[in-house]
C-alpha cells in the first residue's frame, strides 16, 4: 500500500505532501505524538536558574505537547531538567521559580534530589519493594546554544547530531554575549507546517516582502541542507548591512547580510549584523500556530538597518500569505503541488523529513 504522505527524493519529479496532511484531524494528531514529542524544542531562551540550588517550572510547547517539566541546578551548579510530576499520585511540584535544596509535593509530602533521586515519602514503610527505579523523577535530554535551552522527551536523535553541523556554520556568532531584549508571540490562523513552508523559501520574497527585496541579491539567494536543518544565506546588495565572518568561514567574501536558519521540526534561527531572532513555531490545532520571536542583540546600534530591521512587518506579511493558503488547502479540488527544483530545495528536505517521521514508530 502506497504511503499517502510519501514524497519522492528526486526534487525534479517529487510531489509536495498532500493536501489531507494540513487538514486532516487523525494526520495532525500524528504529527504531535510522531514529529514534536520525539525532536527538540526550544523550552527557554534565558537561564532561569542563574543560581545554585535552585528550579524554575516550564511547559514544554504549551497548547501542544502541554509537557510539565522543571528545570533544576543543584548546589554544585549542575543544570538538570526533570519531570514536574510526582512519581505517586501524578501532582505537579514545582509552581514557581524558587531557591530550593530539594523538590517537594504539596500533595503527599513526597520529596525527591534536584538530580530527580526519590529522597522520602511519609507513610509508606510498610510497601514492598519501594522505592524503585520508576519513584525517581524521569530526566528529560536538554541542550545549550548561549542563552538558548531546547529540551525533548523522546529525541530521535542527540542533541549535538540535531544542531553539529548548523551550529559549526553559525560558530562565528558569539553566543555567550547574547542577550533577550525582547519577545513576542503571534497567532496564524493556519497549520503550523504552512508557516515552516513558507519559511524555508525565498521564492516568495519578491512577491510578497518588498522592503526586504530592496536589500537582497535574490539572484544570488542559495539553500543548503544538512541531515536535520537547512541554511538559507541571503546575500545583501550592494551599500546593505552585512555580517562580518571570519576570513575562514566558508562564507566569507559573498556579502552575506542574512543567515535563515531552520532546525526541524520548528525551530528558525535569523543571523544578523545586530544579532539573532528566534521564531520557535508551536501548533495550537490543525489551523491555528503560535509563533513567538525572541530578539536576542548583541550590536543594538545595527538594530535599525539592513534585512533584519523591521521583522514585524515581514511577519504580518508572512501570516497573510500563509492564511490564504490554509483556506486555499481546505479546497475540494486541491490535492498537491510541485516542489521549484531551484528554489523549493528547503521545503523539499522539510516535506521528506516529515514523511520520513510520519512513517515510523510512535
């Protein structure tokens, strides 16, 4: 039986993913379990346990995944993230950012290390065989990037095979330095991988972000792919803003003014002169995504100009498009499209990718 969202690998013959996978209730509770609770995740983009012993709660992808997790740093200064479920009853422990030695259920009294060790629970000395491995709170795969701490509970994959490649393309960024400034959460009336399609081409910019085609070599705009990202490198034209690489940065020398980073499933990162935007993309429904920018400066006087300049207006102009083509898939006499061999290389890898974890184990 023909899998229904399989997508050729050769671009020039391949078919975009049907019309049903943006539509289609039981496909989007598929891609929940299949694609978000098995990849990482952007969970904070500060430390908010800057000091030891101490923990901070956190959702993981609310509206979506809905994972109550806890961030916790021990006296030592080790950064752990952990469950926020008591292993008993299924109470959650921690409801704020606090100092604390350990974690302790206002339900029971059951009382774990900020490693996630179960430590004592009151009344429970007659039970066999307790505590056992399952009383200790499950430990949750984090990863660092500067401020940024992406977190999964069932990663197909590590963190370091995840980012490696991107990140050594983007080394030249200092991370450390960065800093939020400011972030912003939008709502799209439309299903949340439109948006991740729409971002992973420029061959909309000339028809649908005009200002930013002003500053822009479109000719010149390439997308490569790595295992689990791609990089689109917009280069500026001439007198534009442009990013100061290092002489051995493979770069170096073609003016790059952009870097449009996607990690999959979700996460864009945007490299500037004046520093980084994250947009982190979270399903709220089969027609209904959030997406919340996070500015993270280290060059606040470059903030002004060049293709990074005015990311508000490019997303109201993005939420538009991407809305109509979500009325546009709900067509009866829409089935799928083709993938543009020289500009649709991105959303080709993302569409693959997607099937590739459609098609395996929950």
């Amino acid at each position: 039986m023909t899998d229904p969202f399989e997508v050729d690998p050769d671009i020039r013959v391949a078919s975009t993913l049907p019309a049903d996978f943006y539509r289609d209730s039981a496909a989007y509770r598929a891609q929940i379990e299949r694609v978000f609770a098995a990849s990482w995740q952007l969970a904070a983009w500060e430390d908010l346990t800057p000091e030891p012993s101490s923990a901070a709660p956190l959702t993981l992808l609310e509206g979506c995944l809905d994972e109550p997790l806890v961030l916790t740093r021990d006296a030592a200064g080790e950064r752990r993230c952990l469950s926020n479920v008591c292993t008993h009853r299924g109470a959650l422990l921690v409801s704020e950012r606090a100092p604390c030695s350990s974690l302790r259920c206002r339900y029971h009294g059951r009382r774990f290390h900020l490693d996630g060790r179960f430590a004592h629970m009151p009344e429970f000395e007659g039970a066999q065989g307790f505590p056992r491995a399952s009383d200790d709170l499950p430990r949750v795969a984090t990863g660092r990037l500067g401020p940024l701490t992406f977190a999964s509970i069932r990663p197909r994959q590590s963190f370091e095979e995840w980012l490696g490649p991107l990140a050594e393309r983007l080394s030249f960024v200092p991370w450390d330095t960065l800093s939020a400034t400011d972030s912003k959460s939008y709502e799209v009336g439309a299903h949340w991988a439109l948006y991740c399609d729409n971002y992973l081409e420029g061959f909309h910019i000339p028809f649908v972000h005009p200002a930013l085609a002003q500053g822009l070599d479109y000719g010149a705009y390439t997308t490569e792919t790595l295992r689990w990202a791609s990089l689109q490198i917009g280069v500026g034209k001439e007198g534009e803003e442009r990013l100061a690489l290092p002489t051995d940065h493979p770069d170096h020398g073609r003016g790059v003014s952009a870097f449009y980073a996607f990690l999959f499933p979700s996460t864009m990162i945007n490299v500037y002169a004046w520093g980084v935007s994250i947009n982190a993309v979270q399903p709220l429904g089969p027609d209904k995504t959030r997406v919340r920018y996070v500015s993270l400066v280290h060059d606040a006087q470059r903030r002004s100009s060049g293709p990074g300049a005015d990311l508000h207006q490019v997303e109201l102009e993005d939420e538009a498009v991407v809305e109509s083509v979500q009325r546009g898939v709900r067509s009866r006499l829409y089935q799928r499209g083709r993938f543009s061999p020289s500009r649709e290389v991105g959303v080709h890898h993302f569409h693959r990718l997607l099937a590739e974890a459609l098609a395996g184990p929950t």
